[in-house]
C-alpha cells in the first residue's frame, strides 16, 4: 500500500538516523520525516557540529595568538562549509540504504498513522507497524524572559545573530554556558558567567570542576555562583540583568543557557496518552518503548544523557528491539562526558566524592601536562589527566581529564575501563609501552604516579 513502511520515524538527528539505518541494513521498509529542509536535526544544524567548529576555529586563532580584530559573523560563515559536509554525507548514508526522506511536519492521528503537513502546507496520511520519535530538543525558554527581542539571545539564536558584541551576560553556567564562556572569552570578549548554583559543573569530580573556574577566571571571565535573575531588561543598545541578591549587571547582550526542552508538544501525543515530564521529555521503557508499545523515542527528547553519541545508540539500540524483541540489547552504562570549554574536560566512572560517599577505598593517580613532552612541544601545558583506581583490586573506577584533546584522550582510559574481568587495573599502563612523545603518556605517568602512593 502507498505511504505504508514497516517504520517510520521522526526527525533525522543522531537518534533518527541510528535507527533508521540500523532498520534499513535489517531490510525493513523505512521513512524518515523531518520538517527542516535538510537532513540532520539540531545536532548538525543548531548545536554540536555548528558551536564545535566555531570552537575550533577560535582556539585555531588563540593558538596563532590572531584574534585581534576577528569578526564573529566571519567566523559563523566559516562553519557553513562543515555543516554542508555533513548533510551531504548524511544524504548518502539514506541513499545508499533506500530510505525515503519526507519533508514535513509529522503528527499522530493514532498509533499506527501520522499526518505530514508538506512545505506547501499541503498533507499526507503515512502508516507504519512501528514508530521511532527522534524530534531532538530545544533551548528552554522561561516565559518571564522575552526572547524575540534581538539582544537576548538562546544557544540556537547566538549562532544566527548579526549583532555586534564586546560584552555579554552568559546567565545558566551548565555544560553549554561555560562552553561558550570560554568561546566567546577567546574572541575577547567581556564575559559575565552567572551561576545559579554554589560551583561550576557540580557533577563533574571537584578536583575538575576547580581547575575549570581557575582557568576561567584567569582568562578574564567573571564567575558569579549562587545567583539568581530577578529580570531581564533589554533596551536598544544594551540588556540589564537584575540578580535577586540586588546586584545589577549590564552588557551588550545576554545568553540565556537555563538548559533545554524536548521537541514533544504538537506532535499528537496526547492523543495517545503519551507522556512527558516538565520539560517535555517523554518518558520510555529501559528498551525505548513509549506507552504506546509500538512508539519509541530516542535522544534528546527522552532527556538525559542528552549526547549526541548516546541518542545515536538509542536509536540503533531502538531499532534492534524493533527488530527482536526477544534479545535484550542495552547500551554501555559507562558513557564519557565530553564538554568543549577551552581547554576541554572528559570523563568517565566514578568521582572522588562518590566513591567516598561508597565508603570504596581507592588511590588517585596525577599526571600534570606541564610535565608531558609532547605538551611542552605543542605549548599546551594547562591539563591534568586523573586515574581513580580500587586500593586492593587496582580496578580503573574513574577517569577525569582537564586540557587540550581531553575528550580524544579519554577514550584510551575508556577501551581498557571496558575490559570486566580481562584485565580492567592500572597495571595495564605500566606494562605497556607507550610513543615517544603523546599525550597517551599521560596515562603511564598517572598510573605510576598512583602505584607509587601505595608503597
């Protein structure tokens, strides 16, 4: 029957396209609708691909000591090009594997139905035995704070703005505001990082969390913690925040980073007694499952982890149930966070105060790249790597590191932290042998930097 898959899934982000291929390699006729014109959702399009070549291309310029005089919408247009690129490479992939891209804005009519409305706001009815829910996520917006004034801007909107800056408010001080912090802080530019809470990324182990506000703070970037907006006041030359501890700050503009909301409302869930949370996260089954058994939803719109790379293996892992759904397939409890400040943080396991609050005894193991050859001789000394090993059983229990290609650093600490019961202990980076020089010494120097302190 015309418009009738055996899938259909909506939005074309990490999650949607995880399942979609993973549906398609199965044989399993497949459909994707998206209502922007290009495939790739928000990752590619609003959030992680556009905000990390911006990155890049900022610290490219500090590491020249060139950012003088950059102009920011230079630096926009630049990352066209990258995000061309990936869209491009995307459109292969569902070529390749016979998957049908419809352009349009989806909306249940039941569980097995969903009205698209086309460009032309024309409609077609599709049909699937199954769903996939991939919508992604949006920046939260409060309704006290009036952001269609061009002064106050979201994580989506400083990437299209055409205004010129030399000051800004960065108010919310989670992953995406200290990102940006930074970023904007390497063009120069005055930055005042509110925080609602007592320290920057409490999540993150103390040790990293402090070397992160040090690093900030000695850029430039004032640090505001345990503050609260009482209003936001923008005019036509400047916005002015009012905290509730009365004190009162000014800058060109502000970004509002109070996190994000999932893209669920006017989708026709409530038809379907689907439900969602606060933020519109909707809420699945340890295997995706909405309360609809043949919906799923993956990435973003479920909420936490809120990673690109986790939303893609939900929706393979999705897909795989879709498929069987006698086989209990589960992703990797043990996800790396990777945040894109300058320098970068990545880490993986257990933090200090949680393996204290486990009363589990462990040894920490250092190694400072101040001290690193190939660190020196790239001039990027500002990093620690961080090993948290059992005292008895050597057991990895945590990695953190501070500075420059830390999320790529991580992932050494990563594949052996994977290998239960084969061989997963420090032992293994004093056994092995390293290049001459890396930054993948970090490791060696950390583990015998943590042997050391049990003798």
């Amino acid at each position: 029957m015309e418009n009738q898959y055996d899938v259909i899934i909506i939005g074309s982000g990490p999650g949607g396209e995880g399942a979609a291929l993973a549906l398609a390699k199965a044989k399993k006729t497949v459909a994707v609708v998206d209502e922007f014109y290009s495939v790739g959702g928000s990752c590619t399009h609003k959030g992680t691909i556009p905000s990390k070549a911006l990155r890049q291309n900022i610290q490219n310029l500090i590491d020249r000591g060139d950012t003088w005089g950059v102009d920011y919408q230079e630096l926009l247009k630049s990352t066209e090009a990258i995000i061309e690129t990936q869209v491009q490479m995307r459109m292969n992939f569902y070529k390749k594997n016979s998957i049908n891209i419809i352009n349009g804005r989806a909306e249940f009519v039941n569980s097995n139905s969903i009205s698209v409305t086309m460009p032309d706001n024309s409609k077609s009815i599709y049909n699937a035995k199954n769903f996939v829910i991939a919508t992604g996520s949006s920046p939260y917006h409060s309704p006290d704070i009036d952001f269609s004034h061009p002064r106050i801007m979201d994580s989506d909107k400083i990437l299209r703005t055409k205004l010129k800056f030399k000051t800004m408010i960065i108010y919310g001080a989670g992953i995406i505001g200290c990102e940006y912090a930074s970023i904007f802080r390497g063009l120069g530019i005055d930055i005042d990082l509110i925080n609602t809470r007592h320290r920057l990324l409490s999540f993150l182990d103390g040790e990293i969390s402090d070397a992160l506000s040090y690093h900030l703070r000695e850029s430039g970037i004032v640090i505001r913690n345990n503050e609260e907006c009482e209003k936001i006041e923008a005019g036509k030359d400047k916005v002015v925040l009012s905290l509730k501890s009365s004190k009162v700050i000014s800058a060109d503009v502000i970004l509002v980073a109070q996190g994000r909301t999932g893209n669920s409302a006017n989708i026709g869930l409530e038809k379907l007694s689907i439900g969602t949370d606060s933020r519109g996260s909707i809420k699945v089954s340890e295997y995706y499952q909405t309360e609809k058994s043949n919906i799923y939803a993956v990435g973003d719109v479920i909420g936490f982890p809120s990673l690109a790379s986790a939303a893609y293996d939900q929706g393979r892992l999705a897909a795989l149930h879709i498929l069987d759904k006698s086989k209990v397939n589960k992703i990797n409890c043990t996800i790396p966070t990777g945040i894109y400040t300058i320098p970068e943080i990545s880490c993986i396991g257990y933090t200090e105060k949680e393996l204290t609050d486990l009363k589990m005894p462990y040894e920490v193991g250092h190694s400072f790249f101040k001290n690193l050859t190939r660190a020196q001789i790239m001039r990027k000394t500002t990093g620690v790597l961080k090993i948290l090993f059992h005292k008895q059983t050597l057991e990895i229990l945590g990695i953190h590191c501070f500075g420059p290609q830390a999320t790529e650093i991580i992932h050494i600490g990563q594949a052996i932290m994977m290998q239960k019961n084969k061989g997963n202990t420090i032992e293994y980076f004093i056994d092995n042998t390293f290049n001459y020089p890396t930054m993948a010494e970090a490791y060696r120097v950390a583990a015998l930097n943590g042997m050391d302190k049990l003798n």
